[in-house]
C-alpha cells in the first residue's frame, strides 16, 4: 500500500504521462492500494486554477484518503521537531511521514530529501 505525495498527483494532473503510467502499473500489476491524507489535498488546492477544479476535484476523489487524528499529530511533532531545523521539514512534510509511519504505508515521492525520518526501504521507486 502506498501513499502517494503531492510532487506526484502534480505531475499526473499536468500530464506527465510516465509518472501516470507508473501509477496504473502499480494499480494494475502489482495491485497496489493507493492512498491520500488531507494534507495532499490542501497542497493541491492551494495552488488550484477554478477551471481546474472539476477535474481535479474527480481525480482526487478517486484515490482513497486516510484520516488524520491525535497519534499523527504527535509523530509529525515528533518530526519536526528532530527534523524542523537541521533538514527544513515542514508541517505538511512531518503530517505526510506520521501518516505513511501509522498506516504502514510505503511512500511515493520526487523529493525524498523532505522525508528524512522515511527509511530508504519505505519509498516507492
């Protein structure tokens, strides 16, 4: 099972067809179970055009999304407070690790220097 971090679902809404064809290989021939938290979906729509909302809208509500409670708030306070200053993660970075951590979930991402707290074996390649 994966979760999939926002550079990714970026990619895939602008069309770039090799991430997108990863992502239906994973749900295809692995039969991988992708999944979201609140948090992709905040990055997502902060940066959204109106005229992109529908169709983003119908794209992210296709992939499952995973709740946030008390415990992943405490890890991703965890995270940053070891990780913060020394690596630059940020609070949307620790919620996305503390979510991956509790939900044994293996993590894709373009940018693995935002996760040091991810264990090498915890990414999808």
């Amino acid at each position: 099972m994966i979760l999939v971090d926002t550079d990714i679902l970026i990619w895939i809404l602008r069309g770039r067809d090799d991430i997108r064809a990863k992502m239906e290989t994973f749900i295809g021939d692995f039969e991988e179970r992708l999944f979201i938290s609140p948090i992709q979906i905040s990055e997502i729509f902060a940066g959204l055009k109106q005229k992109e909302r529908t169709d983003t809208s119908l794209f992210l509500d296709s992939i499952p999304c995973i709740a946030i409670d008390a415990r992943t708030g405490e890890l991703a306070g965890e995270y940053l407070n070891r990780y913060g200053k020394s690596h630059g993660v940020t609070l949307a970075d620790a919620l996305i690790a503390a979510c991956a951590k509790l939900h044994d979930l293996r993590l894709w991402t373009l940018n693995r220097k935002h996760y040091p707290m991810i264990a090498r074996d915890d990414f999808m390649d």
